[in-house]
C-alpha cells in the first residue's frame, strides 16, 4: 500500500473486518524499513492499527503485509455465487460488492470515498474461468496446475467501493460506443441471447451521457455483468458494473413493465460513471450527489432514446414523485444531507429519500434553471471536479441556486401549500400559505419550517405563471386573460415537490375538469394523489376523496389509472371487513369497466405502451372485484399454457395473480414458473402470484422456501414477504408471525443489505390494531436491528396513522359506499 505520510506519526490506520493481519513492515522512500510492533484490531470501528517501532518521517513510503480475508455467504465483500445449466450441473463463481463499506472485508484499505487511489489488481483463478475487473487485463498466466495469473491495468483513481473483480464461467457480447472503446455484456452460460437489449440500452446511453454532459468516460473499456446472486438491482464500479440477472434479461416473455425497468436500471448504473464515479461524495452523507442524481439522469435518457414510451418524465411522475412523497412525509424521515457517523448507519442513507426525493431536487433545478442552462453548469460541475470529491453545497454553487434549494436538501420532509383562489378581471388571485405536510398529522410539537418553494401557476385557458415563494404566507396574482372555467392549477405538472390543498370551491371545479378531461394526466393523477394523502394525515374526510374518485370512471391514461388504483387499494386494506368486501368490489367495477371494455384483452394494433399499462391495471382491479368474466378468462388462458398456448408478455402480472388468489389447486402450476422460468419477469410475476394465495398453507410454505433460499433465491425473499404480508386473503399477520418466529436465521442472513428493510415493513403491511403496532415496538425493542432502525420506526408511525384514519372515518366511508355503489 503506498501512502504519503503529511505529519511524523508513530502509528498508521486502515479499515480492516474480518480480516486477519500479519507481518507488517513500513519501507520509506529511502529505502528503510520501519518494523510494526504490534497490530491492533478494533472490530467495532472496523479498524486495523499498526503501531511502528519509531516514529516515521513525513513523505512517500510504501506499507507491506500479509492478510487473509474470507470468501463469504452473504452477499457483501468478496463472496460465493452459483447457476444451474440446462444439464443440470452447478457452475460455482466469486463477485464483489462493496458499496458502501464492505471493500474493508476484503482486503485492508482506507476505505472512505474521499480517499481515493490507484489500484493494481491480479487474481489467479482456474483457467477455464472468465476473470474481469475494473480496468483491462494485460497479461495472463498459465500456471500450469489448471489455474491462471490474471494481471490488470491500473485502475484510475477511485474510491474503494468501486473496486470489483468477477471469476465465474461467463459469455460475452460487445459492440462499441461512438468514442470507440469497447461495450460488453457478460452473462452465465446458455443466458447470451437475453443481454441484447442491455447492450444497446447500455451503448445508446454512454453515448448520450457523453454528449449531454459534454465529458468523456475517462476508461478505456465497459463491462456490464449479470450476476446470478446479487444484494441490490446493481451497482456502478467503475468500467465493471454489476448487475443482479433480472436487470440485464429481456426475451419475449418479458412485460413492457419489466424491459422499461431493465433500461432503468441499466442509465441509471451508466450514469454514475460520472456522478458517483468521477465526481464522488466526500463522505456518505450527501449519498444523494450520486443517487438522485443517477436516478434523474436515468429519466432524462431514456426520454431521448425510448421517446415512444409515453414519455420517461410522465414515468419520472408517476414512480418517481409518488414515492418521493410518500417516503418523506412521515415524522420518522430526514433531510436529503443526512448525518452518518458509523458504517452500519451508511445502509440507512440508501432509502427514498436518496434516491427519489434526490432525483426530485434534480429536476427542479433543471426546470428552474432551464435544460440550456443546467447543461452548461452541470459540465463546468463535472469538469471542475474530476477524479475528486464534492459535497452539496458545490453543487448548488456551481448551479448557481445556493439561495433557493438547500431548504429542499437540509431539511427533512416538503411543503403542502393551501391554497385560496378567487378570480378577478382577468386575473386569479391566490392566498398561499406554506408549512410542513405530515402524512399522520401536524404533531403537537411540530417546529415550523420554511422553503424557498418555486411554483408554476396555470390558470384554466390561459399560459403559466411561475413564481417564488420565500415566505410562510403570500399573495400571487397571475394574468388570465382569457375565459376559462374558473379554477388555476397549482404546482402545475408538479414542478415541486409538495402537496396542494385547494379551497372547497376549487376543488369541486378540479374534479370536474378530471370529469371533462381538461387536466393533464400529470395533474389529473395529483388531484386524486394529494386528496388521498391529505385524508390519511386528517386534513380532508375520507368521503371527499371519494366524491373526487366518481369523476375518474371514464379515465384510460395511465396516471391517473394508477392513481385510481392506488386510492381504492389504500383504503379497502384500512377501512376492511365482510360488510366493506362487496362494497369495495361494486367500487371497482364502477372505476374500472369502461377501460376493461374500451380495452379488452387483446392488444390493438396502433396501440400505446400506456394503453397497455391501463388494460393491465384495469383487469387487476376487476381480479381484486370478483369480476366473474375476468376470472373465468383468466383460467382459461392459464389453462391454455399447459397445452402450448401463448400468452400476451404483459398479462402474465395479470393472469397468475387471479389463478393463485382463486383457484387453490392451481397454485402449484402457478410456482412452476418461478421454478423454471420462461424469463426473469415471467419468474417476478409467478413469485408475488403465489404469495396471494387464498391458502395460509400456501402462503407459509412460499415463507419457508425464501428462508431456506433453494428454491427461491436470497435476493428475491423480498418478493416473498411483500407478497404475503400484502394478502389480505390469508390470515392477518401471518408473514409476521413468520418473521418472529424465524428472527435469528432472518438476521444472520439479511442483517447486511438492503432487503432486511423492505422484508420488516412489509411484513406488517397490513396489522391494523394499536395493539399490532406495540408488538412491533417491543419486539424489536427487544431484539435490535441496527441496519432497520428507521424504517422499523416508520413502519410503527404508518400503522398508528392507519389505525386513526380508521376510527375517524370508518363509518363514514361505510355509509358513503352504501349511498353511492351498493
């Protein structure tokens, strides 16, 4: 390891865990040699010390010693993966995953991104194995025992979380990028034909970025690896990207759901080639420099290379800015620059907030700024900061808005803005006034906060306004000069992340422009999403949203279908019983049969990708409606496959849900495939069909498997219990119960990574008692789990904010269904 060393020092620090370290030497660039005396292991920080027989002068000098670190199970560090061929035989592998601080488990380092440095890399494996890592290999071995010595270029200066190396049996295909370097995409044996796409959504934007960012990728080639047993959808090292199998697959068996998810994934990894990789975070942090900003990049390319998806920003919406909002509008969330002291809370700054809520903050600088601008600053950004470390202030100073958006990054949660409009002689006047939006309700000691909010004003009929609002309470007069139907759009096309709370008057004169289709699918789908979540915190009754709902029955755009979805999915899981069952499903057939019947089945000729993401949501709805027509021709094309019948790529998320919730002797043909796949996304449906069984036999039996991890994989135990914990068919609490009853097994094996999260909040998904939500206190009060804190608490503050929504307005939302669909 070569170092300079700035102060005379007697002892030197690496991180180091689980690794064993020994016969250390300190050589100076003179040529003499420091002996260690002793070496010192810290296992809570991680750290190795080496204490020097005397003290070293300041300079160059180079550290030697000898370590040995463990090839792992779990899924971090340096670790084991495996497939199956077609001839049944089990090829075993090696892959890396440090992100964030798990580089220290295989090999001592600093091993802080602003630490950056050049590694040189070199790994004997067997000879059959195909051996990469981040830069090129230049020479390579036979040892002459059946093994291989693989030596690799330097790397270019980089943190160590993006070191990576893979030894597996792989193929490859590869084109290039206009720059000319090469472009692969390596995958296990008999899987080639599959990565295609993955090529060129991965050549079309490196090219892109390239051009956008007017920088050019600084390594000489780019490898995009698909990996059978991966912790996360993927993962950025630099020139060697990782990705988990299912996020580089795509045949004809994939959903358009699916392949769009794969290009996702796939910009945004590319992206951080240079946020992440050439421009990196001083310190976790400001995680979200690289992952909103991965994640904002990722919609801005696949706007420019699959223009005939709907639109990535209508996508960018309806995903991205949902679950933005939802994420941060608890007490339990945090500002976008969130504190981390330890590297167990490092997992804790990957959530939403991140991603979604970063990605947000993106966008509205761009829209602020405007695209001419922004792409100006955002190169003299890159440029200035390359091959180095930046934190969140630089951004915002090279961007030019120090003054107006680090109230959205140094503060947790967003605005609502309640809003009352009264139009004049040719003009709206409206009264603003801004304060925090709390999904459970203002809480009694609830400090006031404040932000620099931009905001576009539309007025019905006439063009936009866009204004700035700096302070709790204003007044805003925009020109409307032309006859419209009396009401202005706020936050028009949500430019801002915040909710909109619009006087009565308003309100009745939205709901008829969602009525009349007037609105925009965008601000037709947030009416009906901002109405929803002020319910639930208690700013508006629950049968208010329902009148709203009533406009939306002839709706086919894929939004505000969506949005649709999501009210009544919400609220029959809150305000549930036999006495509510049929009354939610009349609900149903009322939203969703004229899409169904404008739809069909079959796909149209000429049709839009959005006309096929609403036929998939209308026949799900009318699934969960006992729609006896959709049941009965579901069977029937599920029936079909056993005889070779082909099925649409885009009902299979439709087809196996239906077949597994009503048909209990069918749901072991629904496991088969997720046992033998007929693609990745086939695989997906067939795992979250199965855990919504009618059966808690089923239903406990698909819980063990994801716990012995054979027949359904680590990596998508997740699927399992969001599944299973979001089925109200089987008993309430059973994923639950499960998850206690399994809690040290469950620990060992996910308490490192991200699934651990995901796998607690589903898993009480749907516990609607106080009573529920105080077992989930102690429990975990009693068996700690550092890595969930947050979302532990979170998933508490959802089910107590639940619990009162139900006491307040159960019996309204009873009476409001019987007067109206029964």
């Amino acid at each position: 390891m070569k170092i300079n060393i700035t102060e005379k020092c007697s002892q030197l620090v690496v991180n180091a865990a689980e690794i064993e370290v020994s016969n250390a030497s300190l050589k100076l660039a003179n040529g003499e040699t420091i002996d260690v005396s002793s070496v010192d292991t810290d296992t809570e920080e991680q750290r190795v010390t080496f204490k020097l027989a005397k003290e070293a002068p300041t300079g160059d000098a180079t550290m030697h010693f000898d370590f040995k670190a463990q090839i792992r199970e779990q899924m971090h560090g340096c670790y084991r993966t495996s497939y199956t061929t077609k001839d049944g035989k089990k090829h075993k592998g090696v892959t890396t995953h440090f992100e964030p601080t798990t580089a220290r488990h295989a090999f001592p380092c600093v091993d802080e991104p602003a630490h950056k440095a050049i590694f040189e890399i070199s790994i004997t494996a067997p000879s059959e194995m195909t051996v990469l890592s981040n830069a090129p290999e230049v020479s390579k071995k036979d040892n002459g025992d059946g093994s291989s010595l693989h030596q690799f270029a330097d790397t270019a200066r980089q943190c160590t979380y993006l070191i990576a190396w893979v030894v597996a049996e792989m193929q490859f295909i590869e084109s290039k990028a206009a720059a000319g370097y090469p472009v692969r995409v390596y995958t296990p044996l008999e899987r080639i034909e599959e990565a295609q796409f993955s090529l060129e959504v991965a050549v079309k934007s490196m090219d892109f970025y390239t051009s956008y960012f007017n920088v050019p990728y600084p390594l000489p080639k780019l490898d995009l690896i698909a990996i059978p047993d991966f912790p996360i959808g993927a993962m950025e090292n630099w020139g060697c990207v990782t990705f988990v199998d299912s996020c580089i697959f795509v045949n004809e068996h994939t959903t358009t759901t699916a392949k769009q998810y794969v290009a996702m994934v796939v910009a945004h990894e590319l992206c951080h080639m240079w946020f992440g990789n050439l421009v990196s975070l001083v310190w976790w942090d400001d995680l979200w420099l690289k992952e909103g900003f991965a994640d904002f990049g990722m919609f801005l390319t696949l706007a420019n290379i699959f223009p005939e998806w709907n639109g990535s920003w209508e996508m960018f919406h309806k995903d991205e800015f949902t679950q933005a909002l939802w994420a941060d509008q608890w007490t339990t969330t945090h500002a976008v620059e969130v504190p981390v002291a330890h590297p167990t809370d490092c997992l804790s700054a990957f959530d939403s907030i991140s991603y979604q809520k970063g990605c947000c903050i993106c966008k509205m600088a761009y829209d602020f700024l405007t695209e001419p601008v922004f792409k100006e600053k955002i190169h003299n950004y890159l440029s200035k900061y390359s091959f180095s470390n930046t934190i969140t202030l630089d951004l915002w100073d090279e961007l030019q808005l120090a003054d107006v958006m680090p109230s959205y990054t140094s503060q947790p949660g967003y605005p609502i803005v309640h809003v009352t409009q009264e139009m004049k002689d040719k003009t709206v006047e409206l009264k603003i006034k801004q304060e925090r939006f709390y999904g459970c309700g203002t809480p009694k000691d609830a400090k006031g906060q404040l932000w620099v909010v931009p905001l576009t004003i539309k007025p019905d009929g006439n063009d936009s306004t866009r204004v700035t609002l700096k302070q709790e309470e204003e007044t805003i007069t925009a020109a409307a000069p032309n006859a419209g139907n009396g009401y202005a759009v706020v936050n028009y096309n949500r430019g801002t992340l915040l909710r909109v709370h619009n006087d009565d008057a308003t309100f009745q004169k939205l709901g008829q422009a969602v009525k009349d289709n007037q609105l925009s699918q965008v601000d037709s789908a947030a009416v009906l999403s901002d109405a929803l979540a002020m319910s639930r915190s208690g700013v508006m009754p629950a049968t208010k949203v329902l009148d709203l709902l009533l406009n939306y029955c002839k709706e086919l755009r894929t939004m505000p279908c969506k949005a649709m979805a999501e009210v009544v999915g919400t609220m029959s899981g809150v305000f549930r019983g036999e006495e509510f069952a049929p009354l939610w499903a009349k609900l149903r057939l009322k939203l969703f049969s004229h899409a169904f019947e404008t739809l069909g089945w079959d796909r149209k000729e000429n049709e839009t990708v959005g006309d096929g993401q609403v036929r998939t949501i209308a026949l799900d709805q009318l699934g969960y409606a006992d729609h006896q027509g959709v049941i009965k021709t579901a069977l029937e094309k599920f029936n079909a496959l056993a005889d070779g019948g082909k099925l649409d790529s885009d009902l299979w998320p439709v087809i196996l849900p239906i077949v597994s919730a009503n048909f209990n002797d069918k749901w072991d043909g629904v496991v088969e495939y997720f046992v033998n796949p007929l693609s990745v996304s086939v695989k997906k449906s067939a795992l979250a069909a199965a855990g919504q069984t009618g059966s808690d036999d089923n239903a406990k039996k698909l819980l063990k498997w994801a716990l012995e991890g054979e027949k359904i994989r680590r990596q998508d135990a997740r699927g399992v219990f969001v599944s299973v914990g979001n089925n109200s068919a089987v008993s309430v609490g059973l994923a639950w119960e499960f998850m206690k009853e399994n809690w040290a097994e469950i620990d060992r094996i996910w308490s490192v990574g991200l699934h651990l999260r995901f796998m607690i909040q589903e898993s009480v998904a749907l516990l609607l008692t106080s009573e529920a939500a105080d077992d989930v206190e102690k429990f975990f009060q009693e068996h700690p789990c550092r890595v969930a804190k947050s979302e532990i608490a979170r998933a508490v503050e959802i089910m107590r904010t639940k619990v009162g929504w139900k006491n307040r307005d159960e019996a309204a939302v009873k009476e409001w269904l019987k007067a109206n669909v029964a």
